[in-house]
C-alpha cells in the first residue's frame, strides 16, 4: 500500500473529538482525506480541523467507503454495533469505547508500552484503554520494562470531564451555588444548597468527593475500578496481576490524578526510577517537593504526557515504589492515545 | 480523689478550641470549673461553655494552679514548653500537638482503640493523634482486633481547614475568583486567576487537588505522612506494621477522606468485617453502593464517627480489605478524642 491513508473521525461532534480535531491539526499531516461522521442530527455542520472547514457526514456504511483507518469516540453500544460494520469494509478501527477492549481477539494498545501489539488484530479493530489507566500506564509501563511489576494498589482523584460536558456543567453550576458562601461546615448543607440535580454524579461534587464513578459490578465494586485492573493486566502483559483500585470523583474540571503504591520483583532504587521516568517517551518527572515541585491538575490540564511527582520508595518496603501521577484525561486519556494508534497504524501504509 | 475534676482548655480561641467548647457543652457534664487559657492577647475575652460566658485567662504557671487536668490546642513549640510545666503542677496533660505524640513515655490514645494506655502516663502527658490517622484509626482498630493487620496503604483526601482557618479563607477566595469562569481546562489558567497567594497551600486548591501537606522529611516524605504511618503504629501497638502513605490535600472545607487497602493475617470476609463495622463503637458503617449509599464528607462534616463505606474484599488477595472512610478532621481528628481522653481521666476522679 502506499500514498496517504483516508482517515475518518467518528463522533467528531463530541468532546473527545473536539480534542481529536485538534491533534490532528497539531500533529504532523500523514493524512489523505480526513472524512468527519457522527449522528444524523449532526449531519451538514462543519468542523475545524488542519485548518479547512469539513462538513459532517451522517453515520452510514457508505460512509466508509474509501476509508483506511477510523478513530471511533461513541457510545459502547454504536461501537458495538459499527465497528465491525466498518472493519468488514477494509478499514482499521481504533475504537475508544469500552466495547471491545477485553476482547481477546482485540488488541489493547499503549504506542509508549505495547506498539508492536496493533500488528495483531484479527477483527480489524484496536482498543484504546479508558482514562483512568491511560493516567498511569505509561510511567508504569517503563517502570515495569526495568523492574517487572508484581503489585499495584491504586487511587484515584478523576475529574468531572470524565463523565462528558454534563460533569463539568454539574460542578460549575454547584460551584456556583456555594462560591461565596461558609457551605461546607454542617451535615448536608452543599447537598441542600446544590438540591436535588447532581447530574451525572450521585451527590455534589462541589466542595466533596464521591467515592464511585461507573456502574455497580459484583461485590461491590464499580465497573471504572474493573476497567483499571483489567485493562492494566492486558497492556502490560500481565494477566495476573493484583491491581486493587478504588475510584473517586473530585472537584477538578479536567485531568486525572492517580496515586499508585507498586511493588516489583526485587529491590527498587529511587535513583534509577527517576532516571526511568525522566527518559521515557510521553513521561515528564516533576518532583522536587523542596523547591515545591510537583504535577497538580491546575498545571497539567491541556498538556499531553504523563506527569509524575512524589516518587518515593516505601519505607517499609525495598521492592515499592510510592507515585503521585497526573495526566489530562481528554488528551493522553483518550483523544491523544487513540491518534498515536491511528499514526501507528498509517505508518504500515507510507 | 473524690469530686468534680477541674478541666482547663488551652487554645480555647483556637478553631479546635471551638469545637473543644461545643462538644463540652453537648456532652454529659462531669466537670467542675472549666478555665479557658490562651495567650495573653486573647485574655479576658468571653467565650460560650455549657451555656455560660467564660472569661478567658493568660498561659502562665499560675493558671493551672487547682486544674486536674488540661487539654492543649496549641502549636507544637508551645505544647513543648508549656505541658511540662502543667504537668509539673499536677496537671494530667492531654495534647493535640506532634510535640510528643512519639515519646516513649507518653501514651497516644484513641479511647475506642487502645482506652488502658491512658493510665500509664510518666510525664503525666497523653497525646492525641493529628487528625489524619484519627480519620481511619477506629475502624481499622477493630477490624485489627479480629482479624490481625499486616500492612497498610492508605491515600489522603485532606480537608483545607487541617491547615487552620488561613486554609479554609485561602479555598473559599479562590472559588470565588474561579466560579461563574471557564477555568480549569487550560495549563496555568486556574494559578493565573488565583495569582501569588496561594494561602498556606504550595499550589491553588480550588478546581485542583494538591499532593502535600506538612513539610518536607527525608526521602521526598512529608510530615503529614510520616505522622500516619508513625501513630498508626503506635495506637494500634504494631511498631513493625508496614504502612506507605500519600496524602493530598482537595477542595473541601472540613472532614477528611482516606482510601485504606489494609492486608491481614489471613484470610478475610466482607460478610464478617461488616459485622465487625456495624457494631464497632465510633463507626457507622455507610456502604450500600446500588442505593448510592457511602460516605461523603458533604455528608459527614459536623459528625462524631468515622464513616466507612465501599467495603470490598481485594480481587486478588484473600487477605486485603478496601475501605473508603471519612471523618470530621476537626471533631474525631481533633476535638473530641481529646475531649474523649480528658474524659477517661477524669473517670479517675470519680
């Protein structure tokens, strides 16, 4: 195959394919076409991008034709459905939903970690993992090239964006309510405040934390901590590792902290995680809490790598590791990765 | 000794203090005079106790003169001058200051865990724990008596008001200035907006969340770390337990939340851990996910238990239990368990 591959977006309409635009405006132009599909209703609008208008084209198998590669950002269940719609046409599918990446004939692709993984895909269609893994995977993943990862235990600090426009709009409408106020100080006070609607969270998320984000698994687990230990296992290789993960939603517009205790196979120096961290692809080291220095949202928002302060060695613990890691769950989290794996894929077409 | 002890409060101006006088008004009153001390710039001002004006008196060595026993809220360099000085006349001291919490000869108490300790007090000091381990201390105590703790991880979701009220002015400015605004979804755009004056915090608390609180120990560890990992071992009688912390400070005005993945000596059930939750004494255990039931500090703020919720056994690990917990950092993480202390004492008199 040769000349430039035809790229289609769909869900170009969405916040993740906003984002999505803007790579592909920003990243060096591999691309023939690049063809903009979303719903009907969304159908005639134009879109910005490489900086042309494009016209959006209504999701249709027609829609395909011609297409080499698709980075699909839509619901599971349209990604269920047109994914292999797509794939039976000849076109690659890198698809950000949650519908296939478990699939064992699916890979489950990382460009940093596991590139060479997007050359094995029987169905036609690469997974790109969710965004709270996509948080930490890269930093752990070289970690684990050096020091073979046998632990991780995992919490979250994952902003409202994760949960679409309707999370940010539900914090700044809360923050609204109680800016200005002395809220926060007696039992349900910000609940009565912010009323009934919390929108998509189930209590405020202004001034609070909700423990949960997902839906309800079994034995009480949420279906966003499956996705970080089952999804981890598959990109790093492991299939067995301990991963306990708890989730929890805070009042941050955009970018995802994780702090991560990991345990490794034998002893584990600070000195050589750091020269680790500091030289992996799509890694930033931003730790010198001397100097105050250490990744926060606030900072990292809008950025594309993985950030990662507050390395320690447990103290108990020779073969551990302790992480602060931050990473914009819009770009890294899903538009940036599912690019990466579009650009992998378009280099088997030059 | 026979009688009604006489109780005095040291810091009673404080914001601890407060909550000091409040909580001794709701409790049973067993006391006799009750004498408010603080420094001399707050000396003769009145101050609410058990529905009376209470004129506050200077810090000196006269001011302990006929005190039984003395609750200190005051900085550490304080409490180390000042608690050997009351003690020294007599006075059982009961500190909520770091000064001697790791002193081998001072007993740190937390009444539901570990109540005998108070009665071996050398100094005639008793510390009470800072406000973060108080947050997980009581339920991990009891779930230790059944099943034996092995190790801990835990990661810090901290109030602002641990850092005193400059904490809770520095959040409630900044969500002032970022409310109502698109902020938080470019890099720097949220520091920009709240400028140089970050308040007590190294980074901008609002739409944010920040890996530090305390100061800088050896090994990039903060203070606030090293006193989870230090008093939990010393409350629960583990000096060996292996514990690894990360605490980060979120945009909430008052209680704390931790992520706790604690291991045991072999292996556990959520059926008898939630038996153990739902009658140990200082817990309400707050855990029924498909009715949206856990704890939040929206919800907790102003309460006496620690609440604990999303209660899950590790996937992966028979032996590992992950808790969610929150507690009123200034009520349990402060004022009350030294109330509590001071109240065990005074059981003494009797």
């Amino acid at each position: 195959m040769t000349g430039r591959p035809t790229l289609a977006v769909v869900g170009a309409t969405g916040a993740v394919g906003a984002v999505m635009l803007q790579i592909l405006s920003q990243h060096a132009d591999i691309w023939g076409e690049i063809r903009l599909i979303a719903s009907p209703r969304s159908a005639g609008r134009k879109l910005a991008v490489r900086g042309e208008e494009v016209e959006v084209v209504a999701l249709s198998e027609e829609a395909f034709d011609g297409v080499d590669i698709a980075m699909f950002d839509v619901p599971d269940e349209v990604a269920e459905q047109w994914a292999p719609i797509a794939a039976a046409r000849g076109v690659v599918v890198v698809d950000n939903s949650a519908a296939f990446r478990l699939h064992p004939e699916v890979p489950l692709v990382v460009p940093e970690v596991n590139p060479h993984a997007v050359r094995t895909r029987p169905r036609g269609i690469i997974a790109n993992p969710n965004c709270t893994t996509l948080t930490m995977i890269v930093a752990l993943g070289a970690l684990h090239a050096e020091f073979g990862l046998r632990e991780l235990v995992v919490s979250s600090y994952q902003a409202v964006s994760g949960a679409g426009r309707a999370g940010v709009d539900a914090l700044r409408a809360q923050l609204s309510l109680v800016a200005g106020t002395e809220l926060g100080t007696k039992p349900g006070d910000v609940r009565r405040a912010v009323g009934e609607d919390t929108g998509p969270f189930p209590e405020p998320v202004a001034l609070n934390v909700v423990p949960w984000a997902g839906s309800l698994r079994e034995d009480g687990w949420s279906s966003e901590e499956m996705k970080v230990r089952d999804e981890a296992r598959k990109v790093l290789g492991l299939p067995q590792l301990p991963v306990a993960v708890t989730c929890v939603r805070v009042p941050v517009i955009t970018t995802h902290s994780l702090t991560v205790h990991a345990r490794f196979q034998g002893e584990v120096t600070v000195d050589r995680a750091r020269e680790i961290l500091a030289t992996a692809p799509g890694v930033v080291l931003c730790d010198d809490p001397a100097a105050g220095e250490f990744p926060t949202p606030a900072d990292v928002v809008g950025t594309d790598p993985t950030w990662v302060g507050r390395l320690r060695r447990a103290l108990d613990d020779p073969t551990a590791l302790e992480l602060f890691v931050c990473g914009d769950n819009l770009r890294k989290g899903a538009a940036l990765n599912t690019a990466q794996i579009a650009e992998l894929v378009a280099a088997e077409f030059s």
